[in-house]
C-alpha cells in the first residue's frame, strides 16, 4: 500500500475541476453526474468532509482505496458517490444484476447506509436491497436479490445468500464496500468474511472501497486479501 496523507495533491489523472480559483472542496467539484450532484444538492450536502475529499477523488479514478477516519467523519458518502458513479457510468441497467456489494457489521448501520443509498441515490435506475431480515424475511429476500443492482448487507446474511439463493450471482460485482472493516473483524464475522470473498471476482475485476475507524493488525490483514496492491490508503484525524 503506498501511503498518502490528505493535505497532498491529488495523484496525477485524478481531476478536480475547481471553480472560484479555489482549491476543489465542494461535491460539484468533482468530476460527478448530473444526477448523483443532484441527490447530493436535495440532502444539503455540499462541502465535503476530510475523509471525503481525500478519498473518492481516488475511488472516481477507479483506485482501490483503504480510507481510516473515525466514526462521524462522512465515510458513507465517500463510497456511496462513487459505487453510484461507477455503475453509472458503466451503463448498468436492471439487467445487469448485481453491480455493488456494502458489507457492514450490523442491521443498524446497513439500514443508515441503506437510506443514504436511497436519496442521494434517488435520480439513479438501479435496484438495491437491504438484506438483514430476521429467520422470517429470508424467503421473501431471495426473490428479490437476484434482480438487484446494489445490496447492503451483514456478513452472515450475505454468505446465506450467496449459500443458498438461487439465480445469485455476483460474478460480475464491480465494486466491493467493507464497512466498518475493523467491526466486522472484531466482531467475529472474519470466517464469513473470507467465504464471502471467494464468492467474489478476484480483486483485480472489480473495485474495492475498504473503511475503518482503526487501523489494528487484522484490518491490514484484511486490506491485503482483498485490495489490489495499487491501492490508495488515505487517513484523515490520526487513527492509530
Ligand atoms: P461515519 O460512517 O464516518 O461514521 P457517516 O457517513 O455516518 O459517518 O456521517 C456522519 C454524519 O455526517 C451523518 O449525519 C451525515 O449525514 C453527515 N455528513 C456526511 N457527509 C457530509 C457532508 N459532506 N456534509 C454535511 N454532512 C455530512
Ligand atoms: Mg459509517
């Protein structure tokens, strides 16, 4: 992983398009479609924060990212823009099925990420599910997640469906988000983790968006199974 610290530039080919002569800190500086800056516009969100500005310039060109910045710091959008401009502009449609994968640790946060999904994703045509039913909703799930685009999920959930779910297909997944990843790992879903990971293209097919609070010894374990080794590691408030 090559280390690189907010306050530098940018990596050369990322753009930045700035407007007022100002260093390019607002969302509409980005390089973003109509519809994405529109959902982002309808949610208030302008500005963006640390972890934001130093991480989906790199995610928009298409980097791998490992992204550390403590709870609170807008580490949702800074996947959520560029999973959505990723399979915009791929062109995916309903067919196409399963184009990005959030993985978090828990039903509360996958139902957050999910609503953010929803409105800043709003103007966007593709499907997306939240899977963290209980035992009951687990039918009901499975006849919906072959048709969906984008799917939100907890590891164990996840890894039943991919278990047993037929007409599942995550073959030509292109982006991978692991929330939370030191949660997930702490938690003990790092088993479920790695078997959900061999479900998945190899890293170099697809994108993979990987954010923690903390940088602990498995998370860097984690980081090197699952990002390709071009990858951009970005931290913003000095996590350890
Ligand atoms: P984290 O995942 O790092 O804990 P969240 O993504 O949940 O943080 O964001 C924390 C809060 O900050 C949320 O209420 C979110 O709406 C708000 N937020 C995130 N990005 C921005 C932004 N660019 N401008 C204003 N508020 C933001
Ligand atoms: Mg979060």
């Amino acid at each position: 992983l090559r280390k690189r610290v907010v306050a530098e530039a940018p990596a050369p080919g990322t753009q930045l398009f700035v407007e007022g002569g100002g260093p390019g800190k607002a969302f509409r500086d980005l390089p973003l479609s109509r519809i994405t800056l529109q959902g982002l516009d309808r949610n208030k969100f302008s500005a963006m924060t640390d972890i934001q500005l130093a991480a989906v310039p790199h995610a928009l060109a298409g980097r791998d990212v490992l992204g550390a910045a403590k709870t609170g710091s807008g580490k949702t959008l800074a996947f959520v823009v560029p999973l959505l401009e990723k399979l915009y502009r791929e062109g995916w449609a309903l067919s196409d099925g399963l184009g990005a994968l959030i993985i978090t640790p828990t039903r509360e946060l996958a139902l957050q990420i999910f609503e953010v999904l929803r409105t800043v994703g709003k103007g966007h045509m593709f499907s997306a599910a939240l899977l963290t039913g209980g035992k009951k909703e687990f039918r009901e799930e499975q006849a919906r997640v072959p048709r969906m685009n984008i799917i939100v999920a907890t590891p164990g959930r996840l890894l039943q469906h991919l278990e047993e779910t037929p007409g599942f297909d995550a073959s030509q997944l292109q982006v991978l988000v692991l929330d939370e990843a030191d949660r997930i790992l702490d938690m003990g879903f790092s088993r479920q983790l790695n078997a959900i990971l061999a479900y998945l293209p190899p890293g170099a097919g697809r994108q993979t968006l990987l954010f923690s609070a903390t940088q602990t010894k498995s998370v860097k374990d984690l980081a090197r199974l699952s990002l390709d080794k071009n990858s951009e590691y970005v931290g913003v408030h000095d996590t350890a």
